[in-house]
C-alpha cells in the first residue's frame, strides 16, 4: 500500500472528495520524491489512484468519477481529471489542465497550461 485516505475532507461540485497521504517514499525523475506522511491532492475514491507503481496526485489536484491515475504519471498544481479519463504511463498533467471524458494521456506526454481541456475520446501519448 502506497497511499491512504486522510482525514481532510472538501465538497468540490457536489462531490465529497478525499486527500490523500503517501504511506511509503516514492521518486518520480517527473517531480522527486515523495515522502511518508506527505499530503498529496484530492481523489473521490480509492479507485481514482492506484496502489501501484510511481502514480501520485499533488498539490490541489482533483481524480474524480471514473478517472484514474496509474502505473507512473503524475497530476499536480489545480488540474483535474474527471469522467472516465485515464493518467498513464510517465504522464504529467499539471498547471490548471482539465482530462474529461474518455480521454487517454499517457506515455511520456505532458499536458500543462490554464486553459487546456482534453476530452471526448482524445488520445494524447508518447512525447506530446
């Protein structure tokens, strides 16, 4: 187990969402590391983040809905994944980026910006 549902709690659109807390040390070359008892960002469920591999949410991101974060991407700053959007691979999506509907971003892509919004059946991947 690499993560655990803080006590923290927020309403975010009607959602109650969770923040999350780092059980054992991970380092990512995306970002660094991450320490045991850090807080990370905010998840709907323990669906939304996998327990396995270098996967992490930061700062005040939010994974909600079916979206999910896995194996080692990383979503940090103010952005969002929602719907049945999927993080993947060595994927970053930081700054105030929105990942929505079926969308796929994985590999090695990085998606950041304040007004960048990835839906419907996007795929954005290898080293975009």
């Amino acid at each position: 187990m690499k993560f655990v549902l803080s006590d923290e709690r927020i309403e975010y659109k009607g959602i109650r969402l969770h923040r999350v807390r780092a059980v054992k040390e991970m380092f990512s070359i995306l970002d660094g590391a991450t320490k045991p008892g850090e807080l990370g960002g905010w998840i709907e469920s323990e669906k939304n983040l996998s327990q396995n591999g270098l996967c992490w949410i930061h700062s005040e991101a939010k994974v909600y809905g079916n979206a999910h974060v896995c194996e080692d991407a990383r979503i940090t700053d103010e952005a969002i994944a929602c719907g049945d959007a999927i993080i993947s691979g060595e994927a970053l999506v930081a700054g105030c980026a929105r990942i929505s509907g079926n969308a796929l971003v994985t590999d090695l892509a990085k998606i950041d910006g304040r007004q960048v919004s990835v839906g419907e059946n996007a795929w954005i991947g290898e080293y975009a």
